[in-house]
C-alpha cells in the first residue's frame, strides 16, 4: 500500500471526524496526546486479548529505515464481535494504514481510531462511532425479570466449604483415564502453565469445585450465579434457547438447565480450553468438551449435593467431581479483592521464564 495522496486525504478526514470522540479512553491522557498522525507499514504481531487488542507495525521511513510501531484500536472484544472483527481480520504480513492520536513523549504508538486494509476494508471510528447517542430500546417491550414458580427455590446465598475438598486430583476414576495426548500434555507441564496464576479467569470446571459462596438470582428466563471467586457471573439459561451460531468460547461456557423433581440438570458447552483442576490435567475446550451438573437439593432444602460430569475428547472416560452447598447469611457476601499476579511475574523473572510467559508459543 502507497501513502499516496488519496490515503492521505482520507485519513486527515478520518481524524477530523474522530477526533472529539478518542477522550472518553480511559487511558488516553496518560498514553496519548491531542496531536494526530499516521502509520502505514506491514503488520508484524498481533495481541489478540482482552479487553484491548495491539498490532505491531513496521513503517518503512523515506530514508530507507524501519520504525517500529504499535497501534492501539478502541474498544474491547465484544466490541468488535459486534463488527465482525475478527483476530484474522487483520494478520501478519498485511499492509494497512493507521490514524489516530500519537504516542505521548514521543513514544511510537498510536491510538488508531481508523484502520484501512488494502482490501478496502476499514475498522475503527470511521465506521462504527462506538457509543449509542439516541435511544434504540422498544417502548412496548417488558425489560424487566419475572422470576418463576419453580417447586424448588434456589434462589439466594449459598456456603460452598459444605463437603468441601481441595480441587486437586479430585476425580474419579482413578487413575485418570488419559489418551496418549492428554498424558503427554500432562507429563510436559511446568510451572507458569497454569492461567489462574496470571489472574485469568477460573472458570468451569475449576470454579465448581471453589469453597467460595455463590449467590444465586431467578429471573425467570435464566438463573444468575455471582461466584466470589473473583467476582465470577455466570448464567444458567432455563427457557430452552440453544447457543448462538457464532457463541464465542469462554472460561464459563454456554449453560442451559433444567429440572427434575429436585434435581436442577445443567449442561455446559461452548468452554475454552484450559486446566481440569490445580494439578494440570489438560481440558480440550470447544467441540470437545462436554459438562453436565446435576444439583440435587435437600427435601429441608437447606443442601445442594452438587455432581459434575466432564465429558473430554483427551479422556476414554467421564471424569466426575462431587461438591455440596448449604444455605448461609447473605450478609457474608463480600466482594472479592481482585487478584494480583505480581508474585507470579516476579517468579516467572527471577527463573528467567518471563518470555516463555509473555510471547505466545
């Protein structure tokens, strides 16, 4: 791609219709200035993480030399879920060009509020605004939640130490009936494999086993867990819908329940892969990965007996986990102090691992 004067036209256009909008950033202040610019060059990296993504550019300066810059798009994943963009839409070896809000102290990075790809595709500002300036929600629609008159009420505060015991090699059976891969992921792990210790999310099957309280909310098409875990939402869907054509794999996965008698069944996909439990056994995610949950409560209904059954490619059998609940007081209910990863990191330095931490493999 040319910076030639069509390009540059275009982009002066771009910052000048985007420019009042790039202050509601939270970070902006501190990382960029009002002075706009540029970058075109070939993409060398991209970060695909939330809740900010990153492309490494390289720029082919008039003298010959190459700058090495980053660009910093608006937004967050589900934000660009809602545009259809992607983590291939825009690759290593592709050719764009960037405008946008440099880089404060001279710092070689650029807020880019409008990305042109060579196919003529652009991301940013330039096509999606970002916020809602005029009211989009149907008068005659009923928002609100109604909860249900199930026979059996779970709603409200729930003490997970009852029957509690350490999420480490937990299973049953045992030995742990791992395929050949399973094991040689298992043999191969070291320390710093484990995404919990980053503070990455938990999620299932991990957090079931948790001896955090959960509070849990009928609102009648779905029940809405709190873990406090990490402050973990979760949400078990009781109207039949099925997942989206495009749901997106998450550390909680896609849940839809149902009940029987006094035994709410909750099946779970749509998981990302991840960790079984604190020992390493490899989980598959995606299309092979299969949670079910049965929660069976007390005829006093002060009990939950709690079974998980995961359902793995990486595993010749079902891997079952059994937990309980007991009632408590909501007044324990704190929030959970968020999690820190600074020893984790400070380990990672001093064993000289840091790298093999923060570049992909």
């Amino acid at each position: 791609m040319k910076n030639n004067t069509w390009f540059n036209l275009l982009a002066a256009a771009l910052l000048a219709s985007t420019s009042g909008q790039i202050l509601a950033h939270h970070a902006f202040a501190t990382e960029f200035q009002d002075a706009e610019g540029e970058v075109s060059g070939v993409v060398t990296r991209v970060w695909w993480t939330n809740p900010h993504i990153r492309y490494d550019v390289d720029m082919t300066m008039p003298d010959g030399s190459i700058e090495q810059w980053s660009l910093h798009p608006p937004g967050n994943l589900p934000t660009y879920r809602r545009e259809n963009w992607t983590q291939d839409t825009v690759k290593e070896g592709d050719t764009l060009l960037a405008s946008g809000n440099l880089g404060r102290d001279g710092a070689k990075k650029l807020y880019a509020t409008c990305i042109n790809l060579e196919s003529g595709r652009q991301l940013g500002r330039c096509v999606s605004p970002g916020a809602t300036q005029q009211v989009t929600a149907d008068p005659t629609a009923d928002y609100t939640y109604q909860s249900n008159e199930y026979s059996v009420d779970i709603s409200g505060f729930w003490d997970n130490r009852y029957m509690f015991r350490t999420t480490v090699d937990d299973f049953e059976p045992k030995p742990m009936p791992m395929t050949a891969e399973a094991s040689e992921i298992y043999t191969g792990r070291v320390f710093g494999d484990d995404h919990v210790l980053r503070c990455q999310p938990a999620g299932l099957p991990r957090i079931f086993g948790s001896p955090y309280p959960v509070e849990v909310v009928d609102t009648g098409s779905h029940y809405l867990m709190i873990f406090l875990q990490d402050n973990t939402p979760r949400w078990v869907y009781m109207d039949g819908r099925d997942a989206l054509p495009d749901q997106p794999l998450t550390s909680m996965g896609f849940s839809k329940g149902v009940w029987q008698d006094r035994t709410l069944i909750i099946q779970t996909t749509h998981l990302a892969a991840g960790w079984l439990d604190g020992s390493g056994y490899q989980m598959s995610g995606g299309e092979g990965t299969r949670i079910v949950e049965r929660w069976t409560i007390a005829d006093d209904g002060l009990t939950i007996g709690r079974t998980m059954t995961i359902y793995d490619d990486l595993y010749t059998a079902p891997l079952v986990r059994t937990r309980g609940s007991q009632r408590g007081n909501a007044n324990e209910l704190l929030e959970s102090p968020p999690c820190d990863p600074t020893i984790f990191y400070n380990e990672m330095m001093e064993a000289g691992r840091l790298d093999d931490i923060l570049l992909p493999r």
